[in-house]
C-alpha cells in the first residue's frame, strides 16, 4: 500500500488514526509537530501526508508550503469556509473537519491514493485476484462473473480489510447515500462473494453488526 505521515499532535487522535491506518495495510510514520513533520519528510519518501493545521512551533499551512508536491489531507478543528478555501488554494489534495469518522477518512485517503496513482491497482488474497481498473476478478486465474454491486461492494471490503463494518456503512459505501432498500441485500450479495470467490473465511460475520474482510 503506501507510506503515510501522520501529523497530528493531539495524541489520542493520532494513534487513533495510525492504527485504522496500519489495519488495512498501509505503512505508518507519526509525529505530533510541524518541525519533526519536516525532518521525517527529509529522511522517509512519502506519499502521502495527513496534516492537522493547529500544530506546536511550525504550522500546518507552513508545513505545506515546504512539502508541495506530496498529496496532502488537511485534518482540522476549524471548519470555517475561509480555512477551507486556504487549504485547497495551497494545493492541498483533501480537507477534512475534526471530529469526523473513521471510515470517512480512509475514503478519502484512498481517493487521494487512488488519483496520484500511489495505490495498488490489484489485490490479491487466497487464489483471488482483483483487478481494480479493469474491473475484473480472477479465482485461481480463472475469470468470476459478478455483478457490478457485487465488485462495488467487495471494493469496500478490501479498501476497509479488517475493520468491521456495519449493514448500513456497507450499504452507504457500495450503494450510495441515496439508496433505498432493506439492509438484507447486503447479505445476500455477501453470501454470493463468499462461493464465488471461496472466501467463506475470510469474509466473516460481526454478530449483530455486519461484516469484515480478515487479511
């Protein structure tokens, strides 16, 4: 996956962050300072930086401004318009309001992946192969039909591989926000990944909540 620094100096929120982060496979580096954010930068090739603005001794719009050219989320407590519209005219690839969810952020953190080609364009995983532009999948380099909610949906699972995720956060990420329908149609479609693709261990049930992609 990739290599992401984390600068965030309320600590809490930084571990917090950092492992969700680590959970589905990325390479963590975190700080709690603007200055130590620019001294990882000069010892560590990043691609990625989520950058709280309201930070000790060096800021965050500072911090930026040093390390253009590396795809940066703002993450701040401020949510005026006016903050907003800074960040984003420095260049900044992303700007998310504390406090936010989780699973939000890793959204958005594989959007920005995504569009600076930093991510894996394929997942592989027990014989199973997922080609992520192409919109393909390979069991044992065989090719499985599926339907296009069924890859929407196994797309969540890998981008959010072991964090439980709930029937209604399945349906959100995989259907959309304006879906209308019953939450059981998350488990049929689950059921139907799990023989295609042989993953009945690996796609596990979380009792009473939904489901997790274990890795």
């Amino acid at each position: 996956m990739a290599t992401i620094l984390i600068v965030e100096d309320e600590i809490p929120i930084n571990e917090l962050i950092k492992r969700n982060l680590q959970a589905v496979g990325h390479r963590c580096i975190s700080v709690i300072d603007g200055k130590s954010a620019l001294d990882e930068m000069d010892k560590h090739e990043v691609d990625l930086v989520v950058l709280d603005i309201m930070l000790p001794e060096v800021d965050g719009y500072q911090v930026f401004r040093q390390i253009r050219g590396t795809p940066t989320i703002f993450l701040t407590a401020k949510g005026s318009l006016t903050d907003k519209v800074k960040g984003l005219n420095l260049g900044a690839d992303d700007y998310l309001v504390k406090p936010f969810e989780m699973l939000e952020l890793l959204a958005r953190v594989d959007a920005v992946l995504r569009r600076t080609k930093k991510t894996s364009k394929t997942f592989e995983l027990d014989g199973v192969r997922i080609e992520f532009e192409s919109r393909q999948l390979f069991l044992h380099d065989h090719p499985v039909d599926f339907t296009p909610k069924e890859f929407d949906l196994l797309e969540v699972l890998v981008n959010n591989r072991n964090i439980a995720l709930s029937r209604e956060k399945l349906l959100e990420l995989a259907w959309g926000y304006d879906y209308v329908g019953d939450t059981r149609t998350v488990d049929v479609h689950i059921q139907k990944l799990r023989k295609k693709l042989e993953m009945e261990s690996r796609i596990k049930t979380v009792y009473k909540m939904g489901y997790r992609l274990e890795v």
